[in-house]
C-alpha cells in the first residue's frame, strides 16, 4: 500500500467496545492493523520515538491485500496533544468515536484501572489521581476538541449500545466509515463483550502490568502475545467477569458521577 501510516484511526474512549472494533478488523483479513500488538500508544506515551517508529507498526502490509491500515487506539479520546500530533503525523484522517452510555463507561474505565493493578482505590478517590475516569466521558467537550484540530478530518461516531442490540448494522456503519465492503460477523463477534472486574491480587496485577509494559517498551510484543496465550493474563488479572460481585456502581457513586460527567 502507498504511505506506511494509518488510513483511518479509532480514537476511543476505552472501555466502549475497541476491543470488538480490533477483533473484528483483524478477522477480516483485509485491514493492516499494528503488528504484535493492539496499540501503539505512540501518539500519547511514545511520540518521542519518531514517526519512523511509527511506521514501521505497519511495514507488513501487502499492496492487494490490505484495503486500509487502521489503529484501533482507546487512550487518545482524553489526552490533550493527540490529535495535534495526529495531524502532523497522520494528516486529515478518519476518525472514529466510539462511545457508550458515560456513567457506564466511566465505571468500567474505573474497574480496568483497578483489575491491570494501577489503583485500589475507592472510586472516588480513584478518581483524583486518574481524573481521565471522567474526563473520557465527557463526549462532547472531547468531540470538540478533536474536530477543532481537525477540522477537515470526516467523524463517525459509534455507539457500543448499538453494537449490543444490532452487531450486524453496527459492523455496516463501522465499515461504511472505513470504505469497506460489509462482511457478516462471524458467529464468535456477534456478542458484545467488555471485560470488567477487579484482579485477585492488586500487587499481582501490577506486577504483571508492570512486566508486560516493560517488554512492549523494549519491543518483545511476541513474548506478550506467548504469555497471553499461555494464559498469564488470567493469571494475573483474572478472568475478569462482567459484573463481578465484589464491586457494583451503588445509586449513589453514580449520581455522584453523573454531577462530574456534567453535561452528558
């Protein structure tokens, strides 16, 4: 293919069905996604690295195989220089919002931070130290910031609610925003899922957090993948059970993060 960055770019928040979005495009078999790894982070935590770097993420992609190259990249929705460094990189891309009910979302954000070992914090406290908890469900002050630095990018927003109630239409608008014929999800896709839940043990998970960090900073994504696939991950995170019956969002946390969420 011509160029060797993204054609297209998902920018999140997290937690509002990414991790489908990259399951699904990787199933395909015709989208060039990062190699080894699902996200670069390269335009929030590693922009130091240059855009070579960045680039060669994408190196493997064939001319006739690959319609498009797409980043399914979660942690720019909140952080404040990625869409101008998305413009200087990439230019007037696509890009993809994808979204979900915010108290919900805010919630789960909070349960990731707390099963990948980052925090054992009550939410509110939780919240101070990782502000992002809500600030990633403020849509519309994220939307607009985007779309104000760029300004001649088309934006196409998704709802994970949609996903949940019609995978088949849901699949229809994502590959109508991407130029994509529309391919029947296979039997696997077409629930939704959002792992939720808290870790087993929170120095456990931060370990392991701390572990598989190091040996993606150094580039050994294929002894992230061999762990995972071994089944580390459940390991030290656990399996992660939506719903997970030692912490639920009582009525009154999400009140709290309704005040917070403000104008959603």
């Amino acid at each position: 293919m011509a160029g060797s960055v993204p054609t297209a770019l998902f920018v999140g928040p997290m937690k509002a069905g990414t991790s489908w979005i990259h399951e699904y495009l990787a199933w395909r078999g015709d989208v060039c996604l990062p190699k080894g790894v699902k996200e670069t982070f390269f335009f929030d935590r590693y922009s130091g690295r240059g855009a070579e770097w960045y680039e060669r993420r994408f190196c493997h992609c064939v001319l006739g195989v690959h319609q498009q190259k797409i980043e399914v990249a979660p942690s720019l929705f909140h952080c404040s220089n990625a869409p101008a460094h998305v413009r200087r990189v990439l230019g007037s891309v696509p890009i993809i919002f994808t979204l979900r009910d915010p108290i919900e979302r805010s919630w789960s954000h909070y349960l990731h931070l707390r099963r990948k070992g980052y925090t054992n914090l009550q939410l509110r406290e939780a919240v101070k130290k990782f502000p992002e908890i809500v600030a990633a469900s403020q849509y519309e002050a994220q939307m607009a910031r985007w779309r104000s630095a760029l300004p001649e990018s088309v934006t196409t927003v998704l709802h994970l609610e949609e996903l949940k109630a019609n995978p088949e239409n849901y699949a229809r608008r994502l590959c109508n925003a991407l130029c994509l014929a529309p391919l029947s999800i296979p039997t696997e896709l077409c629930v939704a899922r959002n792992v939720g839940g808290v870790a087993p043990s929170f120095r456990f998970a931060r370990l392991g957090r701390l572990v598989a960090t190091s040996l993606r900073s150094a580039g050994f994504y294929g002894a992230v993948n061999f762990g995972k696939a071994l089944g580390l991950k459940n390991v030290f995170f656990g399996g992660g059970t939506k719903g997970d019956s030692k912490l639920r969002l009582s009525p009154v946390d999400a009140e709290w993060l309704k005040e917070r969420i403000a104008s959603e």
